[in-house]
C-alpha cells in the first residue's frame, strides 16, 4: 500500500492524495507537517522539512510533489500522462508553471484563510486577484483550444493546477478589483468537471 505523508490542509499534500485516487491504487494517509511536526524519521528520508512524501510498500520514498505525480503515473497510471514525448511534454509545462500560480496566490489564500479578518490586508488581496487573474487568462487561452491542461483527456497537470484553480474559485480571486467576474468561461468548465471526478471528494474539505 502506498503511504502518503502530509496534513490535508497542504495544496501539495491535496495533489498527490487526488492522483493517488485517480490512479486506483491502495493508499493510506498520515499527517505530518504543520502542527504535526517532523518525526526524525520523516525527516531522514526528506530532509527538506516539507510535505508531501510518499513511501511504496518496499521502502521506496519520494518527495516534492509534482516529482510525486510524474511518478504515479508512470509506475502506477499511465493513462494519466499519456502519448508520444511531445504530448507528454505540452503537459509537463503545466505542472512547472502551477508553481508560478501558487506564488501569486500565496499572499491573498493566507490573508482570506490564515489571517484574522480585523488583521487583513486588502492591498495584499486585490494584488493576488490581479496578479492570478492575469495568469489565470492562459489557462483560458489554452482551455478554448482543448478540454484539459493535459489535452484531449484529463490528466496529471489537471490536478496540479486544478487543486490551486479550485482555491482561486472558493475564495473569489476571480473578482478583478473593480468587482466583475473574470472572464474565463472554459476554466470554469474545466474547474466543474473536475470537482465532478470521484476521487476529488478526497480532497474537498474547507480550506485552512
């Protein structure tokens, strides 16, 4: 059985408990990071002292979590980051670029989330709707020429990008600062198919 090592309020810790549901497979969790902690355990096979980390039933560890869904899929679901190297790459870019996404929605998700409402800074908030709306319009973009991040079928830069996606849609980053919805009417397909998808359920708590 897989075990997976990380508190479920982690986007990163989300990605990988989502994958391991599409890809069918046994899996556990156990919380680690945060108010958890590191076990010296933990920490000697990652020493990063973050989340997540999987370990396979023969003592396999991995970290860092898009390392973690390539590898979910290659050993255990193909289909997930399927075709020829160039396919497969149009669909890697999405999962190095998630990394750019959540760096601009940082500051606004821990403002709305971990900040007390009296103590919040709005400048913060409106400067994360802007910078991850702009963002949020090449999804767009290439949301209009293919159903999923991954191309014709869904796949692992869906998860990676769609667990962030579905924080920009719970908190209301898609209002631009004058208060309009962004106008992205492909993401929001593609955000609604995937909260659609069985193994989401696994990761739809409140946020925190």
């Amino acid at each position: 059985m897989l075990t997976i090592w990380g508190r479920l309020n982690s986007h990163n810790v989300k990605k990988v408990v989502w994958a391991a549901g599409e890809a069918g497979i046994a899996w556990q969790r156990r919380d680690m990071g945060g108010s958890f902690g590191y076990t010296p355990a933990y920490l000697a096979h990652n020493p990063n002292h973050l989340v997540p980390m999987i370990e396979e039933a023969d003592g396999f560890t991995l970290w860092e979590s898009n390392a973690i869904l390539r590898y979910l899929a290659s050993a255990h679901a193909p289909h997930l980051w399927a075709g020829d190297a160039r396919q497969k790459a149009r669909a890697d870019k999405w999962l190095d670029w998630q990394f750019a996404f959540a760096d601009a929605q940082r500051d606004g998700f821990l403002q709305l989330v971990r900040v007390a409402e009296a103590q919040r800074d709005a400048a913060k908030i409106a400067a994360t709707a802007a910078a991850t709306g702009r963002l949020m319009a090449m999804a767009e973009a290439e949301l209009a020429r293919q159903p999923f991040l991954s191309g014709a079928e869904f796949g692992i830069a869906d998860i990676a990008m769609g667990t962030y996606a579905h924080t920009w849609f719970t908190l209301g980053f898609d209002r631009a600062e004058g208060g309009e919805k962004a106008e992205v009417p492909h993401v929001r397909a593609w955000h609604a198919a995937l909260i659609a998808r069985p193994a989401f359920a696994a990761i739809a708590i409140p946020l925190s």
